[in-house]
C-alpha cells in the first residue's frame, strides 16, 4: 500500500477526478446528478496504524511501499508525523514515541501502535508486543496513559490488558442534534468522521416521510446508521454477525434514547432465510417478524458487495438503500437490480482522499 501525498491545494482536482470516473462508471443506469461530498483535505482520518521500527537507538513510525527497483521488496517509509491522521493522532504521535523511546520497559519488543480518535477529543492507544507485558509494563503504561491524557491497551500473543476502557465515545452532530456512539477497540468504525457524518445526513433525507413503515438493515456494526435513522421509522429491524459490533449497538441505542430500534446477531443469509420462513428457532421467533412492514433495507455490505441471491432478495423491498465502499461491485449489483428499481438519489463520499477509493451512496425506489 502506497503512503498517501496529501497536498490539500490539489484536492479539489483529485475530487474532480472521482467523480468523472463515478459517472462514467454509472453511465448506463442514468442516474440522477452526482452528489459529491467533500473531506476535510487533510486530518481526516480518525483511526490509523502504524508499525514501529528500532533502528539503533532511534524508533520511529513506518509504512511500507513496493520498492519500485525491485517489486519483492518493501521500502520502510519513515513518518514522524501523518497528514492523513487527525490533529490528535499527529499530536500522540509525537508525545508518545518521546515518552517510549528511552523508557526500556515500554520500549521493549513494541513493533506496533494503534490510535483511535474521536471528533470530540477522545483517544484509544494500543500498544502491541512482540513480548508477554508483566506488572512492571503495567506500572509504566498506567503512568504513560495519565502523561498522554489517554486510555492505553496492551497486546500481545494470547493477552490483552484494558488499563482503563476499551473504547471511545464519538459525538456527531447530525440534522442539528448530536448523537453518541460507543467505538470499541480492534472492532469496524467508520475512520473519516466528517464523511460519516454526511453519509448519516444524506441517509436520513433520503428516507424522510417514512414514519408509518418500518427499516430493515442488514450488516448494521455498531449501530451507525441506525441511530441516525431510527427516528425516521416507525420501527427498526438491524441484524448484524459480530458479537462485540452487536453489543456496540445495544449500547448505542440505549445512549441515544432509542427504543423503536432492535439487533439482531445473525447474517444477512440467516435474516432472509428467517424471511422466508426457512429459518427456525429461538431468535427467528424473538424478533416476531410477523409484526412488521418493511418498506425500506439499508445495506452497507464489505467490498465484495453482495452475491447474487443475497442481491435478488433485495427486489421484496419498494425502497432499497445501498451504501458501498467499492463502486466496481456497486455496479454489478444495480447490474442485478435495475429491471424493477431505478436509481432515485445517487452520492459519492469521499472517504479516503488521496486514494482510488470512495464510497457511494444510491437510493433505488421500486419501478411501477
């Protein structure tokens, strides 16, 4: 993986250039006019990873990039700061490789460290050990987590130590009222906020005025868009395969006040085979599926989108939205979908500056 150029004077042309390639890709459905929505130029990502290399006396952050003389080899890329990373992160940076450098205790066979930031000032540092981590590593990092005004994590093989909390509060203000997310450590959030938070406000314009019918959505995490949009539906059905994004979701239901809204830990499979009444047994019978009235599924799939039959399931609904992180695969399921939906409101998300990838978001209403 390359390490991004950021130069925010050309950011405007980079943007430009992803949404040429976005039309162009979508040309043959004939969708409504692209709406774009920008990053922050720089210091936008909230999450980020970095290995640390000890060379000498000196440790340093590392990337790695193809040698280009010699496409076997890796090239160990120094950064001392990340101009992709959030002001935050940028700031640990610094505090803590001084902090490390000549501390033997912290120092010692650390090859990895993991930030989580928030929006609202909030920071999760994981330091991870090719070492088992003892009292004295806890002493120190206990000291080293008040200096830094953070919570710290230790791993390494076969262990994990939370010194304090295993997770940050993220608050975002969306339609002028703030909501509250839970994110937990080593588990899937979205890492360009301010991109999170268009991607919340676009998803609930597109399914205003739906207050008498109820949201189905499949491969929901921590509950992102399902704060946002509970208020939008009478009722919400979420389902969701990971245990720790599952109890993330309960969690920030509860947070917000939100009690028209359930999760459900199954797969998308298992959801639609409960569905269809191919699926039996104690949570198929708790969610009480019968109760229900589903006019609108959101899916937020991996990059491999969906497979054929979990995308033919998709035409029971009147109103489909699909928000997806790789437009190739995006295509080839509307691909799928267009001989009963067309495509009502289509988005491009800038998720990732400085790189080929972009996020999309398309609302697809049932043909008549």
């Amino acid at each position: 993986m390359a390490v991004p150029v950021v130069a925010p004077e050309r950011y405007p042309e980079q943007l430009d250039a992803k949404r040429q390639r976005i039309e162009s890709l979508f040309a043959a459905f004939s969708p409504p006019p692209l709406e774009v929505f920008a990053s922050p130029a720089s210091h936008y990502r909230m999450r980020c990873e970095f290995r640390l290399w000890h060379e000498g006396d000196d440790l340093f952050y590392a990337m790695f990039e193809v040698d280009p003389e010699d496409p076997g080899k890796k090239q160990v890329i120094r950064l001392d700061q990340y101009p992709v990373a959030s002001h935050l992160i940028n700031d640990l940076m610094v505090r803590l490789r001084e902090a490390v450098i000549d501390d033997p205790v912290l120092r010692h066979r650390l090859f990895q460290v993991e930030f989580l930031t928030t929006l609202s000032g909030e920071a999760l540092v994981t330091l991870i050990y090719h070492r088992q981590l003892d009292a004295a590593w806890e002493a120190r990092a206990r000291e080293l987590q008040a200096e830094l005004g953070v919570s710290i994590i230790g791993r390494a093989r076969k262990q994990r130590l939370v010194l304090d909390r295993d997770h940050v509060w993220e608050r975002l203000t969306v339609d002028g009222r703030e909501r509250v997310y839970q994110q937990v450590e080593n588990s899937f959030t979205q890492p360009n906020a301010e991109i999170n938070r268009a991607m919340l406000g676009w998803a609930r314009d597109v399914t205003r005025n739906s207050h008498d019918a109820d949201l189905v959505e499949l491969y929901c995490g921590n509950g992102n868009f399902t704060v946002a949009l509970a208020e939008n539906f009478r009722r919400v059905l979420a389902t969701e395969i990971s245990r720790t994004s599952v109890a993330s979701a309960n969690v920030n239901l509860a947070a917000n006040g939100i009690d028209n809204a359930v999760v459900a830990r199954m797969s998308a499979e298992e959801f639609a085979q409960a569905l269809a009444g191919e699926k039996q047994g104690r949570r198929v019978s708790e969610m009480a599926l019968d109760g229900y009235d589903f006019s609108t599924v959101l899916v937020d799939p991996p990059r491999a989108g969906l497979d054929a039959a979990s995308c033919e399931r998709l035409r029971a609904y009147p109103r489909i939205v699909y928000i997806s992180c790789n437009p190739t695969t995006l295509a080839e399921n509307l691909a799928q979908l267009e001989d009963t939906h067309r495509i009502r409101r289509f988005a491009l998300f800038d998720q990732f500056p400085w790189t080929d990838h972009c996020e999309c978001g398309v609302l697809l209403e049932r043909r008549h």
